[in-house]
C-alpha cells in the first residue's frame, strides 16, 4: 500500500485558506506527506509568508486560473467561477496523474468547498476524497435540510423554523443563499456542493468546528459523516507543542507595515474594540460613516480594518470621510493586521465582525466578546449561533426602511458587550469557557485531534 499522501486544493481566498493551509500544516506534523494547491495569484502573494518556515513534507502547486493578477473589481465573478472551474479540473487531474508515476501517488484529496468540482475528478482517477467544510456544521445541515424535505419550509419561514438538531431559527438566521430573494443560480451552487457529496456513500466532510461546541450539528446528516477536526489555527495559539507556530503563513493581502501592535501595548487590559469586515465584503459608504459614527460616540480605542479596496468610492473619497481626522485621534485604521496577533492580545476587549467564519472560530479560540454585525453568505447563522447559542455577543439589528445599521445601534452594542453590566459580565464568562474547551479539542488527547486520527486511520494509514 502506497504511503499516506494527501493533496489539498484551495479556492484562493483568504478565508479558506487560512483554515485549508492549518489543516495541511497538521497534517505534516502528523507524518503525512502533503500537496498543497491553489492558484498562481494567491500562491504568489502567500509566497513571502511560507516559503522559509514551510516543513519538507509539504508541497505548494500553483495553476492558473486565467486571473494570474487577481479578481479584478470589473471582472464578471460568474465568468471567473466557469474559469476557476475549467482550468482547475485540468490542473489536478494532471497534478494527481503525474504523482501517481513518482514514487508518492496522490492517495485522498481534500478540496475546500467552492471546489465542488474537485470530487468529481477525483472520483474519475479513483482516489477518494473529503470536503473540508469552512463554515459551520449548522450551515452544512440548514443546506441539507433545504434540498432535503425542508426547502418549502425554509422558503415560507416569516417567522421561525424548527429543524432538527438545530436552535430555533428566524429569517434573519438564514444562509442569504437560501433567502427567496436570492438568484436562483447560487441556490445551484448550494446544490451543486451537496450532489457531489450525495454521489458518495457516507461522504466524509472535514469540518473547522468542534464536536463539543456543535455537539448536535455535527452528528445531524445521517447520510454524510461530519468530522470536527477545529479550529485549524496556529498551534502556538492553542498551547500546542510549537509555540512560535503563531502565523496562517498564507496571508494574500499586504501586511499592514502599522505600528498596530505598539499601539495596543499602550492601551489598558481589554480596552480595545477590534473592527473588521474580513477579506472581501465591501461596504456602502452611508454604512462606514455609521460605523465610525458609532465608535466615535463610544469614545473606546479601536482598531479598524479598511481594506484598500473596501470603500464604494476612490481613495480621495474615502479620506474624505466626515469625522475621519478625529477617528485617528482615539483609534487606529490599518489596512490589514494579523488577525491573530490582534485577537490575542491582553488590551482586546470585543470584537465588531462581519462573522466570516473564520473570525468566529478566532473569537473563540482567544476568548473575545463579539459584536455580530453579519453581511452575507453563512453570517447570519454564525451570528445566530454567537448570540444565542454560544452567548458570546450581541448582534446589531438594521434599520429596516434605510437597510442600514446606524452609529447609535453600533455604540449601543458596543457598549453593552464592554461594560461591567451582567450581560457583558455572562458573554466574557461563556466566551472563556469556549476558549478552554477549543484548546482542549485541539490537545493531544482532545476530540479534533483524535477525529483527525480517525480519519487518517479510515484512508488506511497506519
Ligand atoms: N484577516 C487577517 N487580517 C485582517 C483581516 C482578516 O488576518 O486584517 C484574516 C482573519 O484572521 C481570517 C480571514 O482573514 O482568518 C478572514 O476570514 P473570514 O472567514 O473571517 O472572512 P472572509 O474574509 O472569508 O469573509
């Protein structure tokens, strides 16, 4: 039998992979021998970051996408999915076929979930695969449930919806795919991800949850076999044995050259609120001006993210902010951090986020009260499951005429997650003991890791 060797292909966006570069990094502790895949302008960009400190047993392939200088504002994302889509199936047919004439065939793929398509090929050469879910089990099953008895429901839900093994949900709860008012074809690409998983029998999905913060959601699909194996972060952040192991390695964003960190050395213990809308959402001006509206009305230090391109107009307009001076005088704006290195430190006292998944699982990996103030794609739920299940933070509730969430609403939830007030008093006390048991899934002995185990176990290595 042919040594464990597993190839994991990423969409190149930063949110998957971050976790899909941690997952690989794990494996190669754990002896495996990985290849690593994504495309050439995310290799490109993340090249700086891994290529020093990248063990020998991993290996970066890079294919082209036909978009080699990034996705460009202009450019049609549809066409740029159908490109994404032909070029990608070409690469790894061709990347597992030529491993298998070397001495180290591929022997599993793991593929993150807007590489539907990469089951498909691997199902053609005949190696078996997993998905590696980035969102949460909750969402996964909400999908399941759509396409499975549930889509009349869920398309009728004006007020609450009861699935099983799941809270109590309300139409802000759901996924946005699955809102009546979103176009039908990305309700295809929902189902396009589960027709792929439905052609297998107990498909096996690498999910970046744990089973005791999901306990319900990951056993929900009897048909598919849901594997806790988070949070995939740094092991230096999670007490493991490498504790300078503190870094994604795969940052395809300009690292912020801010001094944001001498910054937060000079604030009081959890005295920072920490902003940021992630790696792609784009918001409405009116909705910047509220935010820092909010903060400034807070009158807390903070530190906010602005991506270069998050701005709905050019760069002169967006120095033209009203307030934008006096928001420099009581916080800092950077164009990006290290998320981590932010979240981690003593000064953070809550966190405003869009509630990408990934900021979730940072959240509470590090213990940090959230402000939820979702945008799209599995937000809402994530931002659900931190206000009612996890009662960690509170979520900002829109206004309903103008479709935006006001600078009074923002301080008003700010300020109640940083007081000393009962309710801030219980969402730091629940958020520590979700930052204890996430270390402990992730020890020696903990769930993910022997999850993790198993499933090598299930590929046959030994
Ligand atoms: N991130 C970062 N620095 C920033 C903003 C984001 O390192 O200034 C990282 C963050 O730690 C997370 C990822 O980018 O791992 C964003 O993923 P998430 O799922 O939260 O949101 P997305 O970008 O996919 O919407």
């Amino acid at each position: 039998m042919n040594p464990t060797h597993i190839l994991v292909a990423t969409f190149p966006g930063q949110g998957h992979i971050n976790p899909s570069l941690q997952l690989a990094k794990r494996l190669v502790k754990m002896g495996i021998e990985v290849t690593f895949m994504t495309s050439v302008f995310a290799r490109k960009r993340m090249a700086n970051a891994t290529t020093e400190d990248s063990p020998k047993r991993l290996t970066f392939v890079e294919f082209s996408d036909g978009y080699d200088d990034g996705l460009k504002p202009c450019d049609d994302g549809k066409r740029y999915m159908e490109e994404m889509k032909t070029n990608g199936i070409e690469a790894l047919k061709n990347i597992i076929l030529a491993s298998s004439k070397r001495d180290h065939p591929v022997t599993c793929l793991v593929y993150s979930h807007l590489f539907a398509w990469a089951a498909e090929v691997a199902r053609e050469v005949h190696v078996p695969s997993a998905l590696l879910w980035i969102e949460p089990a909750a969402v996964l099953d909400i999908y399941y449930y759509y396409f499975n008895g549930y889509g009349g429901d869920i398309d009728k839900c004006s007020n609450e919806i009861q699935l099983p093994k799941l809270p109590l949900l309300s139409k802000n709860d759901i996924p946005i795919f699955l809102l009546p008012s979103t176009p039908e074809r990305f309700r295809l690409v929902v189902k396009e991800k589960l027709d792929v998983l439905d052609a297998e029998t107990k498909p096996k999905v690498l999910v970046n949850s744990f089973d005791e913060l999901e306990k319900d959601a990951l056993r929900a699909i009897e048909k598919y076999e849901l594997i806790g194996v988070g949070p995939l972060i740094p092991s230096g952040f999670l007490g493991g044995e490498d504790l300078s192991d503190k870094s994604y390695g795969g940052d395809i964003f300009k690292l912020s050259e801010n001094n944001y960190i001498e910054w937060l050395d000079s604030k009081p213990e959890s005295s920072v609120v920490y902003v940021s809308f992630g790696s792609m959402f784009v918001l409405p001006k009116t909705q910047m001006e509220q935010i820092a509206k909010g903060l400034l009305d807070c009158g807390r230090p903070f530190l906010w993210v602005i991506r270069e391109n998050e701005h709905d107009g050019n760069n002169e307009d967006d120095q033209k902010w009203s307030h934008f001076e006096e928001l420099e005088r009581i916080g800092k704006i950077v164009r990006w951090c290290s998320q981590l290195e932010v979240l981690s430190h003593p000064s953070l006292g809550c966190f405003l986020t869009h509630c990408g998944w990934n900021s979730v699982m940072e959240s509470i990996v590090f213990g940090v009260p959230v402000v939820a103030f979702p945008q799209g794609f599995d937000q809402p739920t994530n931002a659900k499951l931190i206000e009612d299940v996890w009662k960690t933070g509170i979520r900002v509730h829109k206004n309903e005429d103008s479709g935006i969430v006001e600078g009074d609403e923002i301080m008003k939830c700010i300020e109640k997650t940083m007081d000393d007030g009962e309710k801030s008093q219980e969402w730091r006390n629940n958020a520590n003991k979700w930052k204890g048991l996430a270390r402990e899934a992730m020890g020696e002995n903990g769930s993910s890791n022997k999850n993790l185990m198993y499933f090598l176990k299930e590929l046959g290595h030994v």
